[in-house]
C-alpha cells in the first residue's frame, strides 16, 4: 500500500504571502502508460465535505483560483498558494489515485498569521 | 446542478448494522465510479470503499474488508454502503464521492462530494 505523507503539520502566513505544502508517497503514482502523476489536493473548511482542487498533480480544477498551483513528480510534491487570502484557512489533504487503497495524507493546517 | 446526498447514519450499538445511502443528481450517474470516504471526529480522511460503474468492480480498505458491502442502483441513481459488525472506530462522517473513471479507463480523483451522513457506534 502507498502511504502519503505531508509537511509541515501547520502554517500560518500572512495575508498576501507565499503558502507552501508538501506531500510524499512511498512510492511513485507516476503511471508509466499516460506519463501522469495520480496525485490529488483537496481542501477542508470547517463542517464542508473536501473540495477537490488540484489533480493530475499540477492540473487546476475548473473554478480553482490561479494563485493555486501543484507541482512535482514521482513521489514529491508541492502545493503553493501564490498570495494567501481569507478565505483559503482550511486543511489541505493530498491524496493518491494510482491503485487501491487510495490513501490520503494527514493534512496540513494552514491559517493566518 | 451536480449533487451527491447522503443519508441513513444514526447511533448504533458495537456489533449493529446500518446501510447508508447516496443519491446522485444532475449528472448520468451511471457513467461514473463512486467511493466513500469517511472522516473520524477530528481526524483525516480515509478512503473506505469504491464500485465501478455496473457493479462489476469493488474494492475495500483492509479496516473494513469482510464487514461493509458497497452497491449500487443505476435505476436509481444511488450507492449504498452496507456496513455490518460495527465497532466504536468506525465512528466517523461518512462521504460519498464520484471517479470520472470511464472517460479514458484510468483512475480519477474525486471530483464531487457529498455533505456526509454522520454514523456513531456507541452502547
């Protein structure tokens, strides 16, 4: 089974600053057939079902900000929030769709400072 | 407008049974793989179960392999998870989610979530 990790647990950033999160799995989910990394960002607001955000690693799901942005391959990865704003307080979760089971990381708790 | 609706948790006893359900709207349900997610008070999220689009296709998490059952009605436009021998760690919000899988036969993330149904198992 693919185990995903994330780091840091939490941040806290300034409005209008950089947020960066990174995920690892424990072994790759780049699929060789299609060259695609089967990695996913969703983000969590308190009492709200996830949100799904970014997929294929750096693809932007449609109506996702710009300043959202995926990166990576293989088995490390980034999520970036160009310039944070309010509305972005939440837990952010990458997760893996190579193969059952479909693990999640533990999230990262990000918040204004 | 696309919706998922969850329902059918409630309080049962360690070692009772509950079937949860989830309703699909304005999309053709029958055209995409579903799974349920379920999240721990305060805890993460965990992926539980999926079904591909006729039923053929299931897979299960160790945690719960042998004791939930997931289906599906296309008819019906619903998926249900049929969970048996229930324990206090199954206590969690219970989500159901859609996988555009049949687009181009490979895995897809979760696109569209449901609200989650809220299932406790407690005496």
């Amino acid at each position: 089974d693919i185990v995903m990790t994330q780091s840091p647990d939490s941040l806290a950033v300034s409005l209008g600053e950089r947020a960066t999160i990174n995920c690892k799995s424990s072994q790759s989910v780049l699929f060789s057939s299609n060259n695609k990394n089967y990695l996913a960002w969703y983000q969590q607001k308190p009492r709200q079902p996830p949100k799904l955000l970014i997929y294929w690693a750096s693809t932007r799901e449609s109506g996702v900000p710009d300043r959202f942005s995926g990166s990576g391959s293989g088995t490390d990865f980034t999520l970036t929030i160009s310039s944070l704003q309010a509305e972005d307080v939440a837990v952010y979760y990458c997760q893996h769709y190579y193969n059952p089971p479909f693990s999640f990381g533990p999230g990262t708790t990000v918040d204004i400072k | 407008e696309v919706q998922l609706v969850e329902s059918g948790g409630g309080l049962v006893q360690p070692g009772g049974s509950l079937r949860l359900s989830c309703v699909a709207s304005g999309f053709t349900f029958s055209n995409y793989w579903m799974h349920w997610v379920r999240q721990a008070p305060g805890k993460g999220l965990v992926w539980v179960s999926r079904i591909n689009h006729d039923g053929s296709d299931i897979t299960y998490a160790d945690s719960v392999k042998g004791r939930f059952t997931i289906s599906r009605d296309n008819a019906k436009n619903t998926v249900y998870l049929q969970m048996n021998s229930l324990r206090a760690e199954d206590t969690a919000v219970y989500y159901c989610a859609r996988d555009n899988h049949l687009r181009d036969g490979y895995n897809h993330p979760m696109d569209v979530w449901g609200q989650g149904t809220t299932v406790t198992v407690s005496s």
